[in-house]
C-alpha cells in the first residue's frame, strides 16, 4: 500500500491576539486527494489557523511545509501563488461586476484588452470541468449565495489551486444547495484536489469529510479522526468537551406568566428572501428561553422584527398583551423591551460619543435627565456615574469615548444601560461573542440576576454550552422556524434539529 | 495594530516613522494643533508670496491693518463676519449629523429674497413700523432659507438622494431665481438691481446712534451681528443642552446605532436642513437689510462655501464659529483692499488644507523607532 | 437663432465640461470625491496660458496647465488617502486653493491679451455632410476634436480593459480588490491624477481655445462645479458625459440666442419681451440634475447603477474589529 502523500504539515502553530491565544502550539495536516473536516465550536480556533494557512495572519511561532516545501506567506496572494485558496463565509465579490470580471480581478493577464468573450469562455470550461455551474456573463448581484459561492471556488481554480480551505461553506447555503456542494467537493478531490472544510455541523462532517481534526479553545483535541470509525455522538463529546466549561448558580425557579409572545412571524431578509416563515415562540416572565441554531436560520431577522428594527410581514409581536408589531422602536423601548445587539460597536454603541451619551440612549426621554426638550446635562453625567460604577465598567472617566472600551467594558455598559432601564423582557443576541472568560462570566451572572428579578429573557447564541447553562428551555430554529425544544439538556438532540435532521 | 497603509519602512534610515492610532486626546491637543496648523498655513502663504516677488509681511500687515487697525476697520470685519457666523452655524448644526450642506449659499440668496420680498412686493408700506417690517422680514428670510433646506431633506429622507449634489445644485438655482427678480419684476429702471429699501427695513447701526454716544459715529456695524450671537448661543443649547441635539449626534456618529435607541432618522434629516437652511436664509436676510439695503447680484462673495470652512475649522462648536468668523470676516475685508486679490482666499484654503491634515495628529501618535 | 450655430457652440463649450466630468469620472469610480474640479481647471488654465503667453508654444501651455492641475490634485489625494480626511471638506479646500493661488500667480494675466492659442479647423470630407458636418466638423478647434476621441476612449478603457475592471473593483468594493493584490493606494493616487490632468486639462481648453484669456474667476464661472454634478448625470460613464456636457454647452447658448427672435414657434416671443424668463431657462440643467437623481436613485436600486460603493469611503486595510 502507497503511503497517502501528505500536501501540508503545519507544526507547533501558535497565534496570540490581545487577551487571547486563539491557536495554542497547533499540528495540521492535509493529504492529498482527501477532504479533511477542521470541526470545533465557535471560536475554537479554526478559521485563525486557516488564516494562517492562507497568509491573511502571520503565525508567531510555528512552521508551515507545503508541497514538501516550507513556506512563510505574508499575504493572499503568495498563498495562492504556493496553490492554496481560501473561500471565506464574507464572499470577496464586486457585486457590480460579472463573473468573469471577478475572475480575473487582479490577475497580470490578460494584458489590456479584457476580451472577455474568450475569457467567458474558458470560465465556462473550468466550471464545467468541476461541476461548478455558473453564468460567466451574469452580475454578482444577481447570483444566489450558492452561486456566488462557485464564483469564488473557481477564483481559486482559475488560479491554478489545488488545496481549497472554506470556511463555514454551508453556514448560509440550504439542503439542496449544500447537496450540490458537496457533490462538487467530492468530485474535485477525483480530480486532485485537496479540500479542508472548516465547520462545526456534526452531520455536515460526517457526510463529505474523510478525516477530521477537532479544536476546541485553541488547541486540537483530536487529530487523524477518520470518518469511517468514529460518530456524530463521538465528535460532538470531542468538540464540546466533556465538562461543562462554566459552572453557573441558577436558582430554581417557576416562571410566571407569558411576557413576550410571538405569534405566526413571517418576515423577509436583507435580500428579500424569506427568513421567518411562521415562527411561533413564548419567553415567561423569570424564565430563559434560549435560541440554538446555525448562523443564518433566522436569528438576526427574530432578534430585528421583535424589537420593531425590521418590518414583519405577518403576524404577531405582543409584549404583555400588547401588540408592537411593525410599531415604531421607541414603542417597544417604551413598553421595557430591552435588546442587546448581536454587533455591539456597529449597532449597540456610537464609538465616538461619550460613555454618558452612550449610557443615556434609552434614558434620555424621561426624567431626570430629560426634561422637556431639555437634556440635562449634569444629571446624565450622574447616571453615568452611577452605572460606571455599579457595573465596574473601567474606563478613564465617562467623557471617554466608547470606541476606546475593551469587548467585555462595552458588553458591560449595554447591558447596564438595558438593565437601568428596567425592562420587562429582554432579546440578547450573541452577548458573550468574542468575549474573554471573565468578561464572559459577568455577562452571565447579569443575565442570570435579571432572570431572578422576573425579566423575560430571549437568549440568542451559537454557544451550545452558553444556552445550556443559562436557559431554563432551549428551542432552535431552523430555515425561520421552530423545529423543537429541548428542555434536559439533550446536546445530541439540539444538533440534529439544529441541522433539520429530525 | 496600525491601521495606517504606509509607514515607509525606509532602510536606508537608521529609524522608522510609525503611526499608532492615539487612545487618549488630551483636551489642550486639539486647540494646539489647530493653532500650529494656522501658523503652518500662514508660513506656507508667506513662502507662496515670496515666490511670486511679492513682500509677504506687508501683505500680512496690511490684512491685519486693514481689518483691526483701527475701531473703524474693525467693526467693518465685523459686518462680514455676522453673515460668516450665521452661515458657519448653519453648516455646523448639518454635519453635525454628517449632512453634507453646501448649499448655504443658495439658502442665503433665497433668505435675502423673502425679505426682500417683504418690501418689494409690498407686505407693507414705507411707514410701517420697523418694529413690525424686521421681524416679518426675518420670519421670511428664514423660512424661505428653510425651504431650501426642505428641498434636499425630503430628497434625501424619501428617495436617498445625495444632499451634497442637490444642495450644490440648488445654489445655482437659486441664484438664477434672485437674477429673475432683480432683471425682471423688482428691476429698477432695468438696471439688474431693486429699489433701495426704505428705511424702517434697515437693521439699525452703530452709526445710528452716533448723536448719543460719539463715539459709535461712522461705525458700521449692525443689529444682525446680535442676530449671530444670539444664534450661537442657541445652537449651541440644541447641540449641548437638548433632546433633539442628543439625538442629532447620535444620528451624526453611528446611525444604526440611533435607529436602535428608536430615533427617526427621515425626519430629523428634512428637520436639520431645514433649521440649517433657516440660519442661512436669516444671514441673507442680515445681509441685504444691514449692508446691501436692496436686492442685487453682488451680495454674497462666497459667504455660503466659506461657511463651510468656517465651521469646519471651529470643529463645529458654536463659539468657536465667532472667533473664526471675525479672522475670516478680516481675510474678506482685506480681499478687497490687497493686491493680487486672491491672497486671502488662497491663505483660507491653505488654513483649511493644513487643518484638515493635523486632524490626523489627533487620531494618530507619530512614534519615531529606531531600527534594530 | 439658428439651432446649427447653438449646436455648434454648444459642442464647443462643452468640450471644456467633457474634460473634466471625464477626470472626476476616473477618480470617483476610484472611490475618491474630489470636489476641487474648479480649482484645478483654474490652476491649469492659468498657468496653461501663462505658459502660452510667453513660449508662444500653446501645445507647451496645455502640457504644463494639465501637470500643474495634476499636481494640485494629488494634494487631496494625500489628504484623503494617506491621511484618511474627508473627503469633501479637502475637495472644497481644495478649491479654495486653487481659486486663490490661481488668483495671485495669475495677477497681471488679464492685461497680456491672447497670444498663442490652439488651432482651429474643419475636417474635410466630415464637414460636408449635412446637418452633422457644420455642428461637429466645422471650424471647431482641435480640442474639440480630441474630446470626440477621448470619451469613447476612457469609455472603452473602464469597461472593456483590465486596467479599467480593477479600476471599477476598487471604487466598488476594495477589500475584495486588495484580496486579490491589486494595491489599492497606488491605483487612487493615480486616478486623483489622472482627474486633476483632465481638470486641467479642461481649464487649458478655455484659456487657449474656447474663450481665450484670462479672466480670474470667471475664466471657469462655476464650471468645476458643473461637471461634479454632471458625473452623476452621466452615472459614470464618459458617452453618457458626452452627451451630457454637449447639451448642458448647447443649453448655455440656447439662453443667449432664444432673446432674439421676434417669433418662437410662431407665437410671440416671451424671451424677447420679458428676458428676465430666461432665468428659467437657466435653471432647467440643475433642477434636471436633481430630477436625474432622483430617477436614479430608483434605478440604482434596480440595477445597482449608479455611484461607486465606496465612493468617499478611505480604504483601510485589515483593521481587525473589534
């Protein structure tokens, strides 16, 4: 039997960002002809490594070896010159221009003339080649994901790559079009090609990968896993660990009554595809309800339409009874529905203005520090003054501006500034994301004190452990719906209807 | 990590310039470094001047002694420095909430029409009592302004057009709707100029009372300069003090961020420029019932662009406006008198250019590293 | 009134607007706004005819008028690309500077009188044909004739070379660009150039051709200003420029022309016996700008037509967010 020849060997990769070690003396190897799964949750370090791989970061200690070839990129471009090609989950597109435009984007050749009906043509070929069927005369505005998806497959086989890295390739592709993936994967690797497949959807990687390398915080957990002999059950215990990473006191408690209904929501995304297709949800008053699900299911869509940032097509949004759908935001602030959003620096903060403009934004209609049409300045300082303090939010004084806060100072101050308001019930969205452990930890002892004095809590998170800890019910959505809920911590179960597979 | 594109690396130099993005802004920095930005533009000016053959320190002489060397002069710098500070506040309140409003000058022709328009078509008569015509003509001059504010707002909040080219359209517009007038319906004599106003539409001056205090004689300063200040001190209440202002800079830094705390964004766009508009409408109105006393086409040299590097310079704080005002009021006034005449406007763009550049002090450290 | 001579004219005075609306087209489709146009076209007409004036060589004026526009244009573009300004603020300085250093360097210009200017001729053979030939082919001066060969040439250039496709990927969506190694930086300086060149351009196509002299500010009278809003007329594109900025020459003529006959259209003349009505007339190209917009502002979203994306957007790279 001939030695499968291995096309990359990284060694010892080690990646520091401030506060956190996202890749800890890391082993990777890929061999030729094979499609190999780098599976781990959430900030275990996949896509850091990759990004090493593809030259977009720079490892701090660590060798690379390609082609029996040790290598050093410091940028994209050297990466695919050495034949390897990233796809990653924001497609690098022009959307104005054509697929063949975006082909050829950046290359020395042609010289001057674009003669793009020959280029058209040779597109053409390569896609037919791969299975990667794509109008080369088509704008990118007009393709669907998936289709911009094959787009950047072939970028990368245009440029003569023989080893693909994507990235959460299915995080926003449906059924049929992940088959169709899959089917194209599958069919370059008879073709030569190398495939590593950064996911964290057991099943997905049970489907197309021949081996697996699990991460988890960092650091591989299991190397050289082959597909054939290990189970969904098996990699989700390696990827999630087999402790629970965060001990957190919760009370028991029995909640009251309903406060935040959701009645048959159906509402469309940005690209006017639907996202909710009635989606029926209930938050009791002292309870937390959490939201599992894949990235792109419909989360964000819920998380807008419910507090009256996106317009929902049908159906119902009622607060204690009352109806705030397609009402203006200020309603649904009025009424104590708080939000924290999935993007604090774009979304729930204005970076430039000061902590106290930032801490008054749900405060400043009412009294004391509104007063009329008046602001009143030194009481909103006070209030500031108050919640930087309660809150330990450290920070020189709070005229600093916000944009100067850490991760965790300003998932802090949203928080206080939700909590001040004293809401009824709450929508958190991702509130822990890209948060270290101790900041991760006063975002829970937060939501969970809000939980004890009665509050509705609809937590949003792909932290399957983060849900499991903190909810007192899982539900999970999938394609805009709620497929189940999960009330014994069944993590088995929360992946399969996670994935749709029940 | 810097985010600046190019530190050159330069090896052939035994250290290398890098930029750090600055954490912390010490409150005495900005201050100082838009002061050494002017006296890097005044040098720059005088280089210029030298060049050229001239004699740039009694070019600069003569600006200052033409516009403060005497009580005279100066408060003739203060007659163009009121229209400056009404249309610096009108442009500051605009990008306050990043509305690019270039059209103050437009909004200034329409704001000296409607108060034109109070005594030429006429709404009252040559013995109404000024009590009564100043105020009207104030009322007119701002809402007509305000119109042409309302234009590109509406434009703005309903079709997403941008205000930068519907404002700048809309000046040329309204300088053709004012030459309408002045040739055709209010022309007097078919010169391209109205009537002069009678006098219970002037604004009073300083002069006016020179039988009580001596010392105000052939002093032309006038009431729209009261006008400026108590204008200031308002906007500078909404943007500070006020419900609305909040609302306006949280529009201006992060508009996702102010539709998340449940802020309507159209309607404080049509709202803004129209306020915006209404500022530079009540300068024209300040301009032709102060100075000019009648409709023409020479009333503004630039008043509405130069507005613009007004505010920008002040940093959009209201009183800071009246500072820079009176050194550009003097740069206009001097205009006039200094050969070549385009002096003050280059040194003005100089002043902006340089200013701008600095900013980039106050978001950047310069750290010079030796190499290892 | 004859519509052959407004015609004429129009093509004339518009080839001064084709230039520049050409430039700025090249630096926004760049993603950078340089609203300094007309201080760029003043530098270059002044030192255009300054130069003229005392080589006697009108094609020198044109070379250093074009340089020196060039030059003052790469000001903003340090301004905004190096130093991440805004935009609109260092263009509109930008005018201020080249108002006024056009102003003092030019002093004493406006008593030399034309000396060298550009020539003037007819295409033979093109000329003869009817209708077309007097308008476009008739005593017009050679710039008009290079501007009939420039815009399908920048034309040609944006959409249909590499040059030209990555220059509409880094005013569209630089990171993707920068993905794929295309240097983003280099390429704005350039376009910045290229702008302020045909800006400059432009201002020596006034001074030695179509209006030969020099006048101070009123040498481009607002003109600059015109072809900014002309850019988003012609939404980008050099043949729509073209027809844009010959229509907007020929409606200047046209407000000239149309107070002279006693009869329009057989019906007595109201240009004639109110010429203050004209003023209308002379709004229509901006009021028609702004409708344009707002059309456009509905068909951008249709067809994604329309201003470059990042269009006054600095380009910073791989800032990791926070």
């Amino acid at each position: 039997m001939i030695e499968p020849s291995s096309v990359i060997q990284m060694r010892g990769i080690v990646k520091r960002f401030p506060g956190v070690l996202a890749s800890d003396h890391v082993d990777f190897e890929l061999r030729r002809g094979e499609i190999h799964a780098l599976l781990g949750e959430n900030g275990a370090g996949k896509s850091t490594l990759m990004n090493i791989l593809a030259g977009l970061y720079r490892a701090d200690e660590g060798t690379i070896v390609v082609h029996d070839k040790p290598v050093n990129f410091s940028s994209p471009r050297q990466a695919i010159q050495a034949g390897i090609g990233m796809i990653h989950q924001h497609f690098m597109l022009v959307p104005s221009q054509s697929v063949t435009e975006n082909i050829l984007l950046g290359l020395d050749h042609p010289r001057f003339r674009l003669r793009l009906a020959e280029n058209e043509r040779r597109v053409a070929e390569l896609g037919e080649q791969f299975g990667l069927k794509v109008d080369p005369k088509a704008k990118i505005w007009q393709l669907s994901v998936g289709e911009q998806q094959r787009v950047e497959i072939l970028k990368m086989l245009y440029r003569g790559a023989d080893i693909l890295i994507l990235d959460e390739p299915t995080a926003v592709l449906g059924p049929a079009e992940t088959e169709q993936l899959f089917k194209t994967l599958r069919g370059m690797t008879t073709q030569g090609k190398s495939i590593i497949f950064i996911s964290h959807k057991l099943n997905e990687v049970m489907a197309i990968a021949d081996r697996v390398t699990v991460m988890r915080r960092g650091k591989v957990t299991a190397a050289d896993v082959s597909t054939k002999s290990t189970s969904t059950a098996e990699l989700a215990r390696l990827m999630v660990g087999r402790e629970v990473l965060f001990r957190v006191q919760k009370q028991p408690q029995t909640p009251g009554p309903v406060v935040l209904a959701i009645e048959d929501l159906t509402a469309t995304n940005d690209r006017g595809l639907p996202a909710l297709q009635k989606l029926n949800l209930q938050v009791h008053a002292g309870e937390i309800v959490g939201l599992a699900g894949v990235a792109g299911n419909g989360q964000r869509e819920l998380a807008e339409v419910a507090t009256g940032l996106r317009r929902a097509a049908s159906g119902r949004i009622l607060l204690n009874g009352e109806n705030l759908t397609n009402q203006p935001v200020r309603r649904a602030i009025a009424r104590g529905l708080a939000h924290v959003p999935e993007d604090r620096n774009r979304v729930g903060s204005s970076p430039n203005l000061s902590l106290t403009d930032n801490m008054i934004m749900k405060q400043y209609l009412q009294s004391p520090i509104g007063r009329g049409w008046q602001l009143d300045a030194g009481e909103a300082a006070a209030f500031a003054q108050r919640l930087k303090q309660s809150y330990e939010i450290s920070a020189p004084s709070v005229e600093t501006q916000a944009r100067l806060l850490s991760g965790g100072n300003l998932q802090r101050l949203i928080l206080a500034r939700e909590i001040t308001a004293q809401p009824k019930a709450m929508i958190a969205m991702q509130p822990t994301q890209g948060l270290d452990v101790g900041a991760v930890e006063v975002v829970h002892r937060l939501l969970l004190e809000q939980r004890q004095q009665g509050v509705a809590i609809l937590l949003i998170s792909e932290e399957l452990d983060e849900l499991l800890s903190l909810s007192d019910r899982v539900a999970v959505i999938y394609e805009g719906a709620i497929v189940g809920e999960v009330t014994d911590g069944d993590i088995e179960k929360i992946g399969q209807l996670m994935t749709g597979s029940v | 990590m810097s985010a600046q594109p190019s530190a050159p690396a330069q090896r052939a130099l035994p250290f290398r310039v890098r930029f750090v993005p600055r954490e912390i802004v010490p409150g005495w920095l900005p201050a100082l470094v838009s002061l050494g930005a002017i006296v890097l533009a005044l040098l720059i000016g005088a280089v210029i001047l030298a060049l050229v053959g001239g004699d740039p320190i009694a070019a600069y002489a003569q600006i200052a002694r033409s516009s403060f060397g005497s009580v005279a002069v100066f408060s003739d710098t203060l007659v163009k420095a009121t229209p400056l500070i009404l249309v610096g506040l009108a442009c500051a309140i605009a990008f306050r909430m990043r509305l690019w409003n270039i059209g103050a000058e437009g909004q200034f022709f329409l704001g000296a029409w409607g108060a034109s328009a109070v005594v030429l078509i006429p709404l009252v008569s040559n013995t109404t009592s000024p009590w009564i015509v100043i105020p009207l003509m104030m009322v007119a001059g701002m809402a007509a302004g305000a119109l042409w504010g309302f234009i590109p707002g509406i434009l703005k909040a309903r079709f997403n057009v941008n205000e930068i080219i519907s404002t700048l359209m809309l000046n040329y517009i309204a300088i053709a709707w004012n030459n309408y007038f002045i040739f055709g319906m209010w022309s007097e004599g078919g010169f391209q100029m109205s009537k002069t106003f009678p006098k219970n539409a002037w604004l009073p001056r300083l002069a006016d009372y020179a039988r009580s205090v001596r010392a105000f004689s052939g002093l032309t300063t006038h009431l729209g300069l009261v006008f400026a200040l108590v204008a200031a001190v308002v906007v500078w209440f909404i943007l500070n003090r006020s419900r609305w202002g909040y609302e306006i800079r949280l529009i201006g830094d992060n508009p996702r961020a102010a539709q998340y705390a449940g802020i309507p964004i159209a309607r404080h766009t049509v709202l803004v420029l129209m306020l915006s508009g209404a500022l530079a409408g009540l300068a024209g109105m300040s301009e032709i019932s102060g100075v000019v006393h009648r409709l023409q086409g020479q009333i503004s040299p630039g008043y509405g662009f130069t507005g613009i590097i007004v505010a920008w310079l002040a940093k959009l704080n209201p009183f800071a406006i009246i500072l820079v005002s009176i050194l550009f009021g003097a740069l206009i006034l001097a205009g006039r008198e200094i050969q070549p005449s385009g002096i003050p406007k280059m040194i003005q763009g100089i002043i902006l250019v340089c200013l701008i550049a600095s900013d980039f002090l106050l978001r950047y450290r310069v750290r010079i590293q030796r190499v290892r | 009134m004859d519509p052959i001579i407004i015609l004429q004219a129009g093509v004339a005075t518009g080839t001064v607007l084709l230039f520049a609306t050409i430039g700025e087209i090249f630096a926004e489709r760049a993603g950078v706004l340089n609203l300094g146009v007309e201080g760029m076209m003043l530098m270059g007409a002044m030192s255009a005819f300054s130069v003229a004036n005392s080589t006697g060589n009108a094609w020198l004026g044109v070379l250093v008028g074009m340089l020196v526009a060039g030059l003052l244009s790469q000001l903003h573009a340090f301004i905004v690309i190096q130093l991440q300004a805004d935009q609109v603020v260092s263009g509109l300085a930008l005018t201020f500077v080249g108002t006024g250093l056009s102003l003092v360097l030019g002093e004493g210009l406006s008593k030399a009188g034309a000396g060298a200017l550009l020539p003037r001729f007819s295409l033979p053979g093109l000329a003869a044909i009817p209708f077309l030939g007097p308008i476009f082919f008739t005593n017009q001066s050679v710039m008009v004739y290079l501007g009939y060969l420039l815009a399908p040439a920048a034309w040609y250039y944006i959409y249909h070379t590499r040059p030209g496709m990555n220059l509409r990927a880094i005013g569209e969506y630089p990171a993707a660009a920068d993905s794929m190694g295309v240097n983003i930086y280099r390429l704005r300086y350039f376009y910045v150039f290229v702008g302020g060149m045909l800006a400059g351009l432009a201002g020596a196509t006034i001074s030695l051709a179509v209006s030969p002299g020099w006048f101070s500010e009123l040498t481009t009278g607002g003109q600059g200003w015109i072809a900014v809003g002309l850019v988003i007329f012609a939404q980008w594109n050099p043949l729509r420029a073209m027809f844009g900025a010959y229509a907007f020459g020929a409606l200047r003529r046209l407000i000239l022309d149309i107070q002279g006959p006693a009869l329009l259209f057989g019906a007595s003349n109201i240009f004639k016996t109110h010429q203050s009505l004209t003023y209308f007339l002379e709004m229509l190209p901006y009021a028609f700008t702004v409708i344009i917009l707002v059309i456009g502002s509905r068909e951008a979203v249709r067809n994604r037509l329309g201003a470059p994306a990042a269009l006054g957007v600095p380009y910073v790279r791989g800032e990791r967010g926070r």
